[in-house]
C-alpha cells in the first residue's frame, strides 16, 4: 500500500517519431524558432512560447519523425532540426537508448490491432 502512496502522476506525452507515448519526463520538448522560420529548437526548460512536439532522445526516434514530415506538421512547418541532431549528440552515449516502453497511442495504418 505504501508503494501507492510514493507514486505521482505523471503527465504522458506522444513522441512524433515512433508515435508511442511515453512520461513526459523521458521526452524532450520541441519548438519552433518563431516569425516564420523552418528552425526546430530543443526546449530544454520546457517553458519556450508556442506550440510543442514531443521525441525520444534517440537517434531512431529522430530519423523516424524526419522520415514521417512530422516535424512540419507538429510545428507550423517547420522542419530544420539540425538544433535538435546537436542537441542529441551531446546527450546521447555511444549506444542509441530508445525508449521500448510504452504504447503507441494510435494504431498503424492498415492495421486492424
């Protein structure tokens, strides 16, 4: 019962590369720079203005929402995410640590599961 107790919510966010859902503490928030620019920028203190898009830190996740255009649809078009690559090289060891956990929040298309 004590275990009940020590457990907060958790808000649970979507990553837009592999489309499964996950704490919004695993993932790292991204903005659009402003005034019409294609620029993506990680918001590392998840408190910039604007709308937001949500993404693993893994390189698979990124490929995955580059390869899907998901970055222009999230975030009013634009899709220049050489931010978030930096970004990503600088968290990232070695190893690519994608996130397994989670559902995805809506199923494939064509899938019937």
């Amino acid at each position: 019962m004590t275990e009940l107790l020590h457990t907060r919510h958790q808000p649970v966010r979507t990553c837009i590369g592999c489309r499964k859902q996950g704490k919004r503490s695993e993932l790292i928030r991204l903005v659009a720079e402003g005034g019409g620019s294609p620029v993506v920028l990680v918001d590392e203190r998840r408190r910039m203005a604007g709308r937001g898009a949500w993404l693993h830190p893994s390189t698979t996740c990124l490929t995955l929402a580059s390869k899907r255009r998901a970055f222009a649809r999230a975030l009013a078009g634009a899709s220049e995410v050489t931010a978030v690559e930096r970004y990503l090289a600088a968290v990232i060891p070695l190893a690519d640590t994608h996130v397994k956990a989670g559902k995805p929040s809506k199923p494939e298309s064509g899938s019937e599961n």
